[in-house]
C-alpha cells in the first residue's frame, strides 16, 4: 500500500448500462455532458458503456465533452461467421475507447471462462481499445473463505500477456454486490484490491503494475460513492443502475469533484 500515493492512477468512473436504453436515453448522455460542460480538468475520466446499438450514436454525440464511450463485451476475433457478435475493430469503429470483458453476467449467461475473457482482452488491445477485465467472487466462495484465492485465479487467467495500464483496467465486482444493494465494508474492498494490486505489480513489474486502475463495482450508489472510492487502491468504479440515470452518475463522479 506504500506506493499507493505516489502512484495513484487517475480515477475512472463507468457506467455499464448493460441491456438498457433506447434512442431516447441520449437524452441521459446529453445531461451529463451538461453537467460536466464547464468542468476543466475533471480529475476522473467519465465513461459510458450503453448497450451496442447504442454505440456509435453515443460516441457522436459525446464528442467535445469529456464523456467516453465504452462497448460491453467484444468477440475474440476480429471478422468472420460469428452471428450476433461484435469485433473490437467494430468497436473501436464505432467510436468508443474501451470495452468490458468477462462481467460475472457474461460468464455466468454465455459460460465465459478465463481463457476467453483473456483472448477478448487480447482482441480489445489488437483493435487499441482498453479493456475492462472484470473479475469477482460468488457468496458461496466468500463464505468459503476463498475471495483471495477465485481472485487470484480470474485475475492470472484473464489477463493477457504484456498487458500495459495504458490498454487494461480491473474491475473487482463481487457477484453478491451487483444489483442487490449490498457492498463489501471498506475493509473487505481495501483487503481485495491491495491483494489485487500486489498481483498486478508481481504479473507486470512494480512500476507498470502501480498504474493500472483497479475499479470497485456493485451496488455503487452517489450515498456510498464517496466512501467506496476513498479506499486505497480503489481507483474508481464500475456503475450499473445508478449510470442510468444522469443525475444519480453525476452524484457518483461528485466523489472525485
Ligand atoms: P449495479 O451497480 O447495478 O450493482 O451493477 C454493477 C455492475 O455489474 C457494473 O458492471
């Protein structure tokens, strides 16, 4: 925890919109820009992951204001006979910088494994997007004991060789957490990612592994936010919910204002 001063990333708060809004909800991404319009030098980068048809109109109509935009998920690959999926070339296509790779929803709904959440991280760096790896624990393997050790694993497995802060986020996002208004205590989160971070700098080297932002997710809230994102090495969040709402994301990048 030591370098965690020196060092500090530069925050990122998220919004995953997951299988949420229309054409309409521009109006959301519209009050944002709004709120942020005459921010300079904002000290969190802000972004949004709408849900793909979304993707290119959102990136249009975020540019010029310091909103970015992200997609939820990519395919390994980047063309070819793959019904209903989207290349992270297509992303980066689209507009968008980053792209969220192997959410608990995703590997629980579409049976993603470790080894596939680090080929989409591969894909996302090929296409020079920023992946978002998202790793978590169940209840059951927290009653177990076992956080550290799922952690450690999905973490290892997920990311790709060379990985760099530059292309790679983590998102610590406890399965229990997510849309059931439960977060950890501060402790468990300060306990998660310091063991996080000394991982990351072990897997990248000290310097490279300092710089990549860890993002708390589940159940964040703009009532919990500020003590959330206070916890060292949190260097961020990963919103679902309240990212719907521009008023209530504003509330949660107002912990970093
Ligand atoms: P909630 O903020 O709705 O709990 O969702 C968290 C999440 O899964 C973000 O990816």
């Amino acid at each position: 925890m030591g370098s965690e001063k020196k060092a500090a990333p530069k925050a990122l708060v998220a919004g995953n919109w997951k299988m949420n809004g229309l054409k309409t909800s521009g109006a959301e991404l519209a009050a944002l820009a709004g709120q942020l319009k005459d921010m300079a030098d904002l000290p969190c980068d802000v972004l949004i992951c709408p849900p793909a048809t979304l993707l290119a109109h959102f990136s249009e109509a975020a540019l010029g204001s310091p909103i970015q935009t992200g997609a939820q998920d990519c395919h390994p690959e980047d063309s070819g006979a793959h019904t209903g999926d989207i290349s992270a070339e297509m992303i980066k296509d689209a507009g968008a910088e980053y792209v969220i790779v192997g959410h608990s929803e995703r590997r629980t709904d579409h049976g993603e494994t470790d080894a596939v959440v680090k080929a989409k991280a591969e894909a996302a760096r090929r296409a020079r997007l920023t992946a978002i790896i998202c790793i978590g624990e169940t209840e059951a393997e927290r009653d177990a004991g076992k956080t550290l050790e799922i952690l450690t694993g999905q973490l290892e497995g997920s990311l790709p060789e060379g990985a760099k802060a530059a292309n790679t986020v983590i998102a610590y996002e406890p399965v229990w957490a997510i849309g059931t208004g439960r977060t950890p205590t501060t402790e468990q989160v300060a306990e998660v990612h310091a063991h996080i971070r000394a991982r990351l700098e072990k897997a990248l080297g000290a310097e490279e592994g300092a710089k990549v932002r860890i993002l708390y997710g589940g159940s964040v809230k703009p009532a919990n936010a500020a003590e959330l994102m206070a916890v060292p090495h949190v260097n961020g969040a990963l919103v679902g919910g309240a990212s719907l709402k521009a008023a209530d994301f504003f509330g949660i990048i107002s912990a970093y204002l």
